[in-house]
C-alpha cells in the first residue's frame, strides 16, 4: 500500500466517455417469488388501485425515476405462452412454471402490466420467449402489441379493450440462453440462427422496434466470450445490443475483496465490447453494436442460504429467497453503478434484478409497508444525479491487494456532468474499511463551481441493513452549509473531499454565475 494516504482525481471537461443513456437506470421485474404476486400486484392491499397494483411501489418508481422496466423474465419468459396473459381473466390458463418450479395463475399478463409500466412511467423492455417457442410467437406478440389494427392479432388486442398500439420499442430475444438451467437452452450457433430469423421476423412487423440479443449468462461461463462472438456472426446486423448479466455474493470472505468485486464488472464489460468490435470488423459492418446489461445486482447472503435451503413445489408466488441486504452490499452496487457510468459509450441499457421482494431494492410485507433496501440508496442517488455526460476521471492513490490477485484502488470514482453543464456530480467510494480518505480533485476545461450538497452514505455496522422492523436503520446523510464547507473546501479549480472510510458519497457542484 501507498505510503502517502491521499487520492487524486483530475476531470477534464474535454475528456467525454459519452451520454449516459437514462435507461441504465432500469430495473426487472419477473414473475417469479414474490415480485409481481404479493409484490406489484396485491388486490386488497390498502395501497392497491382499481387492478390490484400497489401505489406505494408505483409512486417509488416514479420518484426514483426509473425509466425501463425488463419484463417478465428472467428465465420465466423461456416457458411462457404470452396469449396466456390476454383476454377474460376466468379463461386464463393456470400453468406449471418450469423455471422456479411455481404455479403462474396469469392473473397478470400483457395489459395488466401495461396498465402498470404506464401507471409507474417506464417504458416496457418485453422478453420474447426463445427457449420453448420462436419466430412464430414473436412476431405475433410484436403484432399483438404495436400493430394499429386490421390484422389478426392487432384487432384481439383491440377486442381485449386497448385500441392505441402499446408501442414497445425494446425487445429481449430470450434470456440467458446459453444456460444449462434454461428451459429450452441453445448452442450459440443454433441460438445466433434463431436469434437472426426472428429478429428479420418482428422487425417486418414493427421496422422501429430494438432488438437485444442474449450474450453470456455471466463472464464465468466456460463459453464466454465464444458464446457471444459466435451469435453476433450469425446475427450483427439484425440486433442493436447485445446483453450481459453479472451478480455477486458475499460469500463471507475478505471484506476489502468483496468491495473491489466491481472490477469484475469493468472486465466483463471490456472483454464485450472487444467481442463486437472483433465481430463488427469479421462481418465488415458498419453498425457499432451497443450493450444492454439487462440483469445486474447481487445475491445478499441470506437470500442466497435461503434459495440453497429451498424445498417447496408447485407453490403460488414464494417467498423463497427473500433476504436483507448488508450495508456492505450497498457500497458494491455503488462501485457497480460506477462501472456503468463509466461505460456509458456501450451500455446503454442497464437493469438492476430485481425492483421488488427478491434481488431486490426495496421490500414489501403482505398487507403492510414498503422499506428501501441498502442498495437502493446508490441506485437512486445515480438515477438522480447521474443523468448527462460522463466523463473519464483520472484516479490516482493508493491501491490494494485483493483474494484473486488484483490490486485494486481505493478510492473508485465516476464524473458526471449535465448537458447545461451547470451541475458536476462526482460519485465515489471509498474502499478501505478503517481509514478516511483526503481526496483532492482537480478540474481542467472548467469555469467556477462551487459545492451544493455532499451525501455521505455510512455505517458502524457494515452488516446492518433495512427490515421491516427497522426500515431506515441504513440511510445516507446529506451535508450542507456548515457541514457542507467542513467536508468540501474548493479553492479555485481544486477541492479537497473527505472520504469517510468505507462510504459512497455523492459530491454535487454547481456553476458559479459569472
Ligand atoms: O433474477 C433471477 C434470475 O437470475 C433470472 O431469472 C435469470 O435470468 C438469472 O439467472
């Protein structure tokens, strides 16, 4: 380790990673566990609206201001008829649910969820089911969806009472396809083959629709990156992104190694990026293939003893691993928030798995209260603050060894500015669990900014969390006026930040009118 204990970030206002696409702020919901059933949806529950969807989760969204919501799977959609979900509820079917081994009474289907993602603001990023069914059932669903009227499925929509097209822009080809545990799992040859006939098949219906097509299950996969070049050489030209997931678990090891897993995430990212780009110059495109990391997020450690203990069968809507988050888990979704920012030329698409209950950022009871999970304060405060350009911060300090042998730096940062360039948000994280970190950041390219607000987000207890009981155990804190200049000096083009240890913090700079 360094002996001079300080960091430094220098942010250039020449040096643009790119536009952050709003819609890394998205999130999943699947039907699985208690997300939909028991989680969005709750008829008779105090909060409910005339189609049984709770407001307390609605006006959540809509504050957090999510823009994207992946629906409904997760590897659910790979077993799923979706006509199942339409027409007279006393006609819909009750089917086995394969994937979590579950009873899916379709009570909420397309135009439920619609009524919902409409309700909550988001715009909808629908699955199409690519492990049981194919190019048949998609190109349907997409006519079901986005035609006008005067075809066959366009005008059962319209029977079922929805006369506008819902317009759907963004479609998931499958999901985790290359996946032992998926129903229906492909070779990549036979999952790029589908995936280009299907895409040419929906986009005839719909030419303005987006296309994401599935990568690796996860960077560990045997197969990765193979998996993902070989579906781009059967389908580059057909699709616009292709898709990543990532989650850890704090199996109990080393802390300081556990908060440096986002580094996971930044190869992860790197080596995709080098796939396309492999593929783009092997298939002579001209297209710049964008990413979608539509699942991302971790496994807490009681949801993931609770998920190894599970023995039930054939239940209704579990809550099989539900769990609390640690403040621990809290500062690694901050870092991975990072990671997505600081790619935001190539991910353009991000959803946290999962909204509600399972994975999830906040909680609800049976009958009772809404909390927010440690998680979600990160998320929210990106989702906020982290809207315009980002811009790459040079990051230098001190840097530490982790369980896989990397070394890591502690302090992780991302930068970015508005499109006014009025606001500078800078988010970090301060890695080491003992010790403050004096930071100096030093702007290039810029006019006067001076300090708004600094959040510092911290715990005694890096392994308290939110309940039910005790829903704002973890919560950050917002500094200003006094506190504000106690943690924040700027001095001309230089601030200096104290970093308490083990925190996320949220730096917010204005521009000084001149
Ligand atoms: O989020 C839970 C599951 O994790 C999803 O269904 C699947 O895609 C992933 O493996």
């Amino acid at each position: 380790m360094h002996e001079d204990f300080t960091a430094k970030i220098t942010i250039d206002s020449d040096f643009a990673i790119g536009e952050i696409d709003p819609r890394i702020y998205g999130s999943l919901i699947e039907h699985m566990e208690r997300v939909v059933y028991g989680g969005i949806y709750e008829p008779g529950h105090p909060q409910a609206d005339e189609r049984g969807f709770r407001k307390d989760i609605i006006r959540l969204v809509r504050e957090t201001g999510i823009p994207l919501i992946r629906y409904p799977g997760g590897n659910f959609v790979s077993g799923y008829n979706w006509e199942d979900g339409v027409g007279p509820l006393s006609e819909r079917p009750k089917r086995l649910d394969l994937s979590w081994i579950a009873r899916e009474p379709n009570e909420v289907g397309l135009h439920e969820f619609m009524h919902w993602a409409e309700a909550a603001g988001v715009a909808c990023n629908l699955a199409v089911n690519l492990g049981l069914r194919g190019v048949d059932a998609a190109r349907n669903l997409v006519e079901y969806c986005n035609f006008p009227r005067g075809s066959h499925w366009s005008d059962l929509r319209i029977a079922h009472g929805r006369r506008e097209p819902y317009r759907i822009k963004t479609w998931c080809l499958g999901n985790e396809m290359d996946g032992p545990w998926q129903i229906g799992t492909k070779s990549a040859r036979d999952y790029g083959r589908l995936t280009c006939e299907t895409a040419r098949a929906m986009r005839r219906v719909d030419p303005t629709i987006e296309l994401v097509a599935c990568g690796s299950s996860t960077g560990k996969m045997a197969s990765f990156p193979e998996w993902d070049a070989t579906v781009l050489e059967h389908a580059y030209d057909e699709v616009d992104y292709l898709s990543l997931h990532t989650y850890f678990t704090n199996t109990g090891g080393d802390a300081a190694s556990y908060l440096a897993k986002a580094v996971e995430m930044d190869r992860q990212i790197q080596a995709i990026v080098a796939t396309c780009d492999y593929v783009r110059a092997k298939v002579h495109s001209a297209k710049r293939m964008f990413l979608s990391f539509d699942e991302w997020g971790i496994w807490s450690r009681e949801e993931r003893a609770n998920r190894d203990a599970w023995s039930w069968r054939w239940d209704d809507a579990n809550a099989v691993s539900e769990g609390m988050y640690s403040f621990q888990d809290g500062l690694l979704a901050g870092s991975m928030l990072l990671s997505l920012i600081r790619h935001a030329d190539r991910v353009k698409i991000a959803c946290w798995a999962q909204l509600v209950n399972h994975l999830s950022l906040v909680s609800c009871a049976k009958g009772g209260p809404l909390w927010k999970q440690t998680v979600y304060y990160p998320f929210a405060h990106a989702a906020r603050y982290g809207r315009g350009i980002a811009l790459a911060p040079s990051i230098a300090g001190p840097r530490y060894d982790t369980a896989d042998g990397s070394e890591v730096p502690i302090l992780d940062a991302a930068a970015v500015i508005s499109n006014s360039g009025r606001e500078l948000a800078l988010f970090t994280v301060n890695r080491h669990l003992q010790r403050p970190l004096p930071v100096e950041v030093v702007l290039h390219g810029f006019g006067a900014y001076r300090p708004v607000e600094h959040i510092v987000y911290e715990s005694r207890d890096p392994q308290a969390g939110n309940t039910r009981e005790q829903p704002e155990r973890v919560v950050p804190t917002a500094r200003s006026g006094a506190a504000l200049a106690a943690s924040v000096a700027v001095e001309g083009k230089t601030a200096t930040i104290a970093l308490p240890a083990a925190s996320w913090n949220v730096i917010r700079l204005e521009a000084v009118e001149t």
